[in-house]
C-alpha cells in the first residue's frame, strides 16, 4: 500500500472519529428552544416543563428563548434559519406547523422541508372562555344563548385571539362559520395579553387553549362554555363539548405543542431528545401536572410526529377553506 494511499485511509478514519466523538459530546454548550409567542401561553408553559428535564438529562442548561410574532411565523423562521446543529429547537405548534401555510399567501419557511420533527410533547383542547361579567349582562348562560345573542347582535361581540392564523383564532373562525355568527376578531401576540383583557373586560369571548386559561377559569374570572375537541377534558369535566352544547357534529379544533429542530440536524441528536422528552412525559409527576392543565402528554417518534404533521397540513387546509379564514 503506497504512504499516499496509507495517509488518506488515516485521515479518513480520523474525520470518521472526529465526527462520532463531536455528536457523543453534543451538547457541550446551552441550547435554546424556541418559542414563539411571548411567556404565558400554553406553548411556553410546555416549553418551560420540559427545558429543566431536558437540562437534567444532558447536563447543559436548555433555555427557553420567546420570539413571538406573525401567528408563531416569526420564532418558526428564526429556527428554520438556524444551523442544523442540535443547539436550536422550536416548540413548534400546530399553528405554525398544521394551519399557518393555508392561512398566509406568503410563508417564511417551509414547515416540512425546513426542519426535522423530534417528537410531540402534548394535546389539548380549546376552551371557549366568555369574561363572567359581560356574559351576564348578555344573559348569557350557554353556546346557544351566546349564539342567540350573537345573531341579535351582529358585531358587538369582540373576540380576542393570541394572533392572525394561530388555532386560537382558527377555532373561533370555525365557531363562527358553523354557527352564523359574526365577531370582530382582535389579534393579539399572544395569549396571555389576549387573556389579560379578556379578564379585563375589553374582550368578550376567546377560544383559548385550556392549559393557559385554567387558572383563570378556576379562579372564576372566566366563564368556560364549551371546550373544542371531542371529548370533555379530565381538567373541566363538567364543561361540554362544542359538539354537545351546540350540536355542530363532528367540531373539532385542539392544538398541538411539538419538538422540532432546523433540517440537517443529527438523527442521532434528534433521536436522544424524543427519547428523553419521552422519558419525561412517562413520569407520575409530569403526567399529573400536565394532565392536571388539560394537556395530554405524548412523546412520540419522530417518525410519528412528522406522519401526524403531514395530516394536520391536509385536515387544516380543508377547515381553512371552509372557514373562509385568511391572513395577508
């Protein structure tokens, strides 16, 4: 063997073991998950319950970075422009992952294309959540009596959301177009200062995703009348279904709350981070704590996480239309 041919057999084994000892290292520096919207929402609260077991898990610290804007568009572009390198993560949505392409005419990445599904973390439905004061002084018990105000009262209501094509504002679009109503809807970045003046009394009604408005909701200063998915939640069990308390067969709007990482990152990476998040999720304590919000802990494969993403952009492409929902 010639010391040219030797030299290049060398190095190559060298690149080789340089390149498994750089993924085994990995993380040897903070990682960021992305999250984007601003602190509050039920997108934080998850991204905020796993970051420390993550942090555990791998002995660097996780930290949870909020960059909200353009229904989640801004945080989900921000990572899909990041090195693939397994030191940036989005705590994706089915907004920014499921709705967001059928709603803009122009997107600023590529949900599919642009990143690498690492695993869900949870489901949960929406709550439609009325501010108590203004609902009885619409005499307002109900889905049908708000319905009946609502068509007696075109435009008087407003609707606040968390932001233009998140599923907070999709949902209340569905309502709508089932129901023959109209609401003027105010957007907001984010849920938490959407609920804020909902509470308030500036907004009259949201559907809001029930982790973030739980606490509201238990402290009576907002009135749930139905939730979006459909079955009840374990968290209000005494809270109808849309479904039920409307009779719109088949309603359904949950959102769901994923890992993803940019395109390129490491499948060795990618699959150590599902494998501990999932860890996680099994425990007794974080299942009750996040089934104690309404959320429905997950922590599937990547593969089964970009299948279930691929179904959600076909399933919300199609309510998208029917709702006639549209964002510039």
């Amino acid at each position: 063997m010639s010391g040219t041919r030797r030299n290049f057999i060398a190095f190559a084994a060298a690149t080789a073991a340089a390149s498994a000892f750089s993924q085994s290292a990995w993380p040897n520096r903070p990682v960021r998950i992305v999250v984007p919207f601003p602190a509050g929402g039920t997108t934080d609260i998850l991204a905020r319950a796993i970051a420390p077991e993550l942090s555990r898990a791998f002995g660097q610290q996780f930290i949870v970075e909020n960059r909200g804007g353009a229904g989640g568009n801004v945080g989900a572009e921000l990572v899909a422009k990041s090195p693939g390198d397994g030191y940036t993560f989005l705590m994706g949505t089915v907004g920014t992952h499921g709705i967001n392409r059928a709603l803009y005419d122009k997107m600023p990445y590529d949900p599919i294309k642009d990143f690498a599904p690492v695993t869900m973390v949870a489901g949960v439905p929406n709550v439609m959540v009325m501010n108590p004061d203004k609902a009885r002084a619409y005499g307002i018990n109900n889905v049908r009596d708000f319905i009946r105000y609502a068509k007696a009262n075109p435009a008087k209501l407003n609707m606040s959301s968390s932001g233009n094509g998140t599923s907070i504002h999709l949902a209340g679009e569905l309502f709508k177009s089932q129901a023959g109503v109209y609401m003027v809807h105010f957007p907001y970045r984010g849920s938490a200062p959407a609920l804020l003046d909902l509470v308030g009394g500036t907004m009259d009604v949201m559907f809001d995703n029930l982790p973030s408005a739980l606490q509201q909701i238990r402290a009576g200063k907002l009135k749930p009348l139905a939730v979006t998915s459909l079955q009840r939640s374990a968290a209000l069990p005494d809270v109808p279904t849309i479904e039920e308390a409307a009779g719109f067969k088949g309603f359904d709007a949950t959102s769901w709350f994923g890992l993803l990482a940019p395109a390129g990152t490491p499948a060795d990476i990618v699959n150590r981070v599902q494998q501990e998040v999932a860890k996680a999720l099994a425990t007794p304590a974080m299942k009750e704590k996040l089934v104690a919000q309404g959320a429905i802990p997950s922590g599937n494969t990547p593969a089964e996480f970009a299948r279930h993403i691929d179904a959600e952009h076909r399933k919300w492409a199609a309510v998208v239309k029917a709702s006639g929902a549209k964002v510039d």
